[in-house]
C-alpha cells in the first residue's frame, strides 16, 4: 500500500496534471461565476434608481455605483 501512495506522490511531482480531466471551463468555472454574479449586482444596483422610483429624501442618500466611481 505505502508502494502505491508513493508513486502517485511521485507522479505528481513529475509533472503530471493534479487533476487529469478537467478542462478549460471546470478550471475557470469559479472565477467566471464569482466575476459574473459580481457584475450582475453593480448593474442591477446601477439601474434600480431607473427601475423603481425614489424619494428626494432616498435620492440623497443612495449612490450608484457610477457616483462612487466618480468620488474616488
């Protein structure tokens, strides 16, 4: 048993792939989801003032985040 662990140690280490089999989008899946979901938030934030209407009172203290963008 200790033969086998050491050489899937030993073929790790030489080069071969932690994870045979996965492609291009299993590796960039996450990132894609996370920058994706990322996105849809500041654009449904960016155009809820355009969507549903605000009060003065709301108007003044609610800032998209262009305005923020744009302080900075």
């Amino acid at each position: 048993m200790a033969e086998i662990q050491a050489a899937d140690v030993t073929l790790a280490a030489a080069g071969e792939p932690a994870a045979p089999g996965r492609n291009a989008w299993q590796r960039l899946e996450p990132a894609a989801l996370g920058t994706g979901t990322i996105v849809a938030l500041l654009l449904f934030w960016q155009f809820l003032p355009d969507i549903v209407p605000l009060k003065a009172g709301t108007k003044l203290f609610f800032a998209v985040p262009s305005q923020v963008a744009g302080a900075l």
